[in-house]
C-alpha cells in the first residue's frame, strides 16, 4: 500500500504526518487526528488498514506527540488547527474529511469552525464540546492526576519513539493542561459548523450518550451513532481493545457509509 511521511512547518513547530493509499478520484483525504497522550500507531494502527483501502487517509501527531517534538507554546485545539493546516498546505491538499478522537476531536471541531471551506465531513468521536459535558469529578482528578496515571502503553510508545530523559513527562503534562484549560463552544458556536458532521460515542465513554445527543442536535443536521463500547475501542484504541477488535470491525461499515454520503 502506498505510504509516505513527513513534516510541515508552522512557525518552528514541525508536526509529523502520514500519508496512507493512493488519492481516490471524487474523494479528499480522510485526515485522522489522535486523542491525548496517543501515537498514531496506538490510536489508529488496527483503523488505517481498512480505511485506506477505500480512501486515501492523513495522520497527524500534535505537539509532543509521537515524532512531533514539543516547543514552548501551549497545546491547545487552535494551535493544532494552524498545524494541521500546514500539513494540508505541503500536500496540496483543499478539502478533507476529518474524523478527530478524544482531545483530538477538539482539533478537528477547531479546524471545522476556523476554517469551514476545509472540511466536508467531521466525525467527532469519544469527544466533548462543552465543560458541563463530564462531571467535576472528572475536572478534579485531572487536576491531581500525575503521570502513573497515564496508561504505560502510551508511555512505552513514547520512550521508545523519545527516549530522552523528561520527554514523557513533558507530554503528559502538555495533555493535562490542555485540557483543564480547554474553554469549550457554546451550542451557538457549534450552530456555525457548515461540516457533515457524524457524533460518535461509546455507550460506556468519559460522556454519556445524553451529552452525544445533545452535542449532535447542537450542530445543523449531525448525525449519532452510540456503539456499545468505550473511549475509542471502536476505532481499535490500543489502551482500550487489549487487543479486541471486534467492535473496530463492527463500526467501520458506518463510518464509511456516512463519508460517503
């Protein structure tokens, strides 16, 4: 299968991408942006496969992530949109689809929002819009939480791709912030997203299937899909399959049936 790798430039931030299978005539690239403390590998290497057979696909890492080294600005849903949008500058690429996990769903809202003529179908998958969407429990243990609570496959993904001493931790800390830090959109603003929109939850995710509802009514003619699974185990999540795939394989029809419409 076709595959190629680089880095795109924003302003001293080199964010590393993948470019995986041939461009499909009629259909932009699907662009895949991982969740927090995530690898392209340990969030979408079971997904790719049966994805890029269909549609040529784009993975990014942000900042920190994987191959994209850290600098000295916050993480934030903004700064990854402008990055995002170098990668797509290098590649010559106008349009994408873009299906965006966890804290990457947040991109991949920002992306939608600031640049609406970009992006012709947004899945927001396992994400949140708005505070009130997790409970304070939720805001309290990430702002205790330290980094023997962050899953070891991550860290073990991490070390081996950034073996300096602090790297981790750095990324850890970077995710934390984000998202204590993270404003969200009022249903006003998600109101202006001009995207096919696609909300995707696990019956068992960080929101309930409530919140997913709501945050697809928010948005002019989202679709919903509640799967019974959780934070990312229907997209083949490593740190939530422990390695069962079954639901990955079950939800990718659906997936693609909405790309496609």
């Amino acid at each position: 299968m076709t595959f190629a790798h680089g880095y795109a430039d924003n302003d001293g931030l080199r964010m590393y991408y993948e470019v995986h299978g041939p461009e499909v005539a009629g259909q932009p690239p699907l662009l895949l942006i991982p969740g927090g403390g995530s690898t392209i590998g340990t969030n979408f290497s079971e997904l790719i496969p049966l994805l890029a057979g269909h549609r040529q696909v784009i993975a990014v890492e942000e900042e920190g992530h994987g191959r994209t080294q850290p600098t000295s600005r916050p993480l934030t849903a903004e700064n990854s949109a402008a990055d995002i949008l170098a990668v797509l500058g290098q590649l010559h690429v106008e349009t994408v689809d873009v299906l965006g996990f966890s804290s990457g769903g947040h991109t991949a809202i920002a992306l939608a929002l600031g640049r609406p003529a970009r992006v012709r179908h947004l899945i927001a998958a396992s994400t949140f819009a708005s505070r009130d969407a997790v409970p304070d429990e939720f805001w309290d243990g990430m702002a205790k939480a330290i980094l023997d609570d962050m899953p070891d496959i991550y860290k073990d993904a991490d070390r081996r791709l950034n073996p300096e001493a602090g790297h981790v931790e750095r990324l850890f800390e970077l995710d934390r912030q984000r998202i204590l830090e993270f404003p969200g959109w009022t249903d006003d603003e998600l109101g202006t997203i001009t995207a096919s929109t696609l909300v995707v939850s696990g019956d068992r995710d960080i929101v309930t299937p409530a919140y997913a509802a709501r945050m697809a009514d928010a948005i002019p003619g989202a679709r919903l899909l509640i799967v019974p699974g959780g934070h990312g185990d229907y997209l083949g999540e490593q740190a939530a399959t422990g390695g069962d795939v079954r639901t990955l394989h079950a939800t990718v029809p659906f997936l693609l049936r909405f790309l496609g419409e």
